[in-house]
C-alpha cells in the first residue's frame, strides 16, 4: 500500500494538483488536512472518475479533513471519542477522521496550531492531543496509521532556527512531551528515516525557495504494522510553482 499525508490548504483551490498527485504517484490512501470544504463543497467528480472514493468532515471554510482510497473505505468514523471542541459555546471541529482502507485504519488528523503560548487555543491544543492519546491506545493492537499535520516540531532539527522559535508554540516543552507520549506508548513515526528534511515552508520571504522550513507533518504507526513501512518520501515538488499549498505531501510505502 503507498499511504500519503497532505495539508492541501484548500481541496477546492488545489484539486488539480490533488488529482495529478495521486496519479504521479500511484498513491493508494491519501489522507487530507485543512481541506476548507463543506461535504457539498467537496469536488468529486474527478477523484470518482480516477477510481477514487473519499470521506470528509468539514463544516465551513476552516479546518476540515478527508481520506481518499482506491482499496476500499468502510467503517467510517468522524471524531475520536471525548475529543474536544473550542470556542463559547464549545464546538466540535473538523480535525479528525477514520476509515479503514485496504485492512488498514487510517485516521486524518489536524492537531490545533495552538496560535501562542499563552492563548487559551495552546491549552485546547494539549487537551486535544492528550485525548487523542488516550483513546489511540486502544487502537496499537491493529493496523493502523494516524498521519497528518501534527503542528510540532519534535526537535530542534525539524525547525529551520531553534532561536527564531523560542517563544512560539510547536517547539514548546510540553507540545513535544505531548507528542513523545505516543512514541512511549508504542506508536512509530515511520518519515524520519527514510524522509528527512522539512514538509512545511511558509509563504512568507521565500522560505521555501531557501529552504527555511519546518518538519510537523507525521505518519505514526502501530508497532505491528511499522515492520512492514519499506520507505517514505517528502514530494518536495508539489510545494514548488505557483498555486502550492504551504505543506509538501508525505508519501510511506507499506507491504
């Protein structure tokens, strides 16, 4: 199976690519974060026509996640149980859905940025992930893959200037002990050797073009299943031209 991870910043802006994508690549399951679409927004046609079925969750033109797959999708699930919500009143958001595809689970998620310490998003982002562990323990025994826009930077390598960061959330003591806590429980992050390098550049001064990036887009594995990844890759060419989303896909090889 090839398993790909993209924040696609926009599914309605970038379907061209999406579609191009999947088939550059022979790409199986691609799991897509911040899709900003609504269901009825969500362009179809052309992902059917390639042989594709998709799920989404997505509620306005934020946030928003999907999981396209040419080997199958059943038991669909929209949320984890007891994942929170943000705003007054709280409110569920679309950062995360399921589906098994191909024998496989696979879970699209899209961790709150978190904006700065010191906002109450930061806390929202801890519980989030904290939440997301407890009940993801239930899940190691299975086959099963939790990819997407992590919004951490684990180390010091996967940000472009430790310093520049200093006092900015993603490189926080807390949000890299949030995201340690799934590799303690057993989960395996499959990219870091055999895709190094950053998957994230923002648009701003031409950081890509100088390669000033972050590394914050994960596949984690249950144990099981990690014997089995054969090899990974950034397609830093999908973030290259005009019209790129800021993330460049990550791409996992499974037998």
């Amino acid at each position: 199976m090839r398993l790909a991870t993209w924040n696609v910043n926009s599914v309605r802006s970038r379907i061209d690519r999406v579609e191009a994508f999947l088939q550059r690549h022979e790409v199986d399951v691609l799991a897509l974060q911040e899709t900003k679409a609504r269901e009825d927004q969500f362009p179809l046609m052309g992902l059917e026509t390639l042989g594709y079925d998709t799920v989404m969750a997505g509620t306005n033109q934020w946030n928003g996640v999907a999981i396209i797959s040419r080997v199958g999708i059943e038991d669909v699930q929209i949320g984890f149980d007891g994942m929170p919500g943000y705003g007054e009143p709280e409110t569920a958001e679309s950062r995360a859905i399921g589906a098994v595809c191909g024998g496989v689970r696979v879970w699209s998620l899209y961790i709150p940025n978190g904006r700065k310490p010191d906002d109450p998003h930061y806390l929202y982002k801890l519980d989030w992930l904290a939440k997301l562990r407890a009940e993801a323990t239930q899940w190691l025994a299975e086959p099963t893959a939790l990819v997407g826009d992590w919004n951490i930077c684990p180390t010091d390598d996967d940000v472009f200037d430790p310093a520049q960061f200093k006092n900015s959330t993603h490189v926080t003591p807390r949000e890299r002990a949030a995201f340690a806590a799934f590799l303690e429980d057993g989960w395996v992050e499959v990219t870091r050797e055999h895709a190094p390098g950053y998957t994230y550049w923002d648009y701003y001064r031409q950081r890509f073009e100088r390669d000033r990036g972050l590394k914050i887009d994960f596949v984690l594995v249950s144990p099981s299943y990690a014997e089995r990844v054969t090899g990974a890759f950034i397609d830093r060419e999908e973030r290259a031209g005009q019209g790129a989303s800021d993330h460049a896909p990550v791409v996992v090889d499974i037998t």
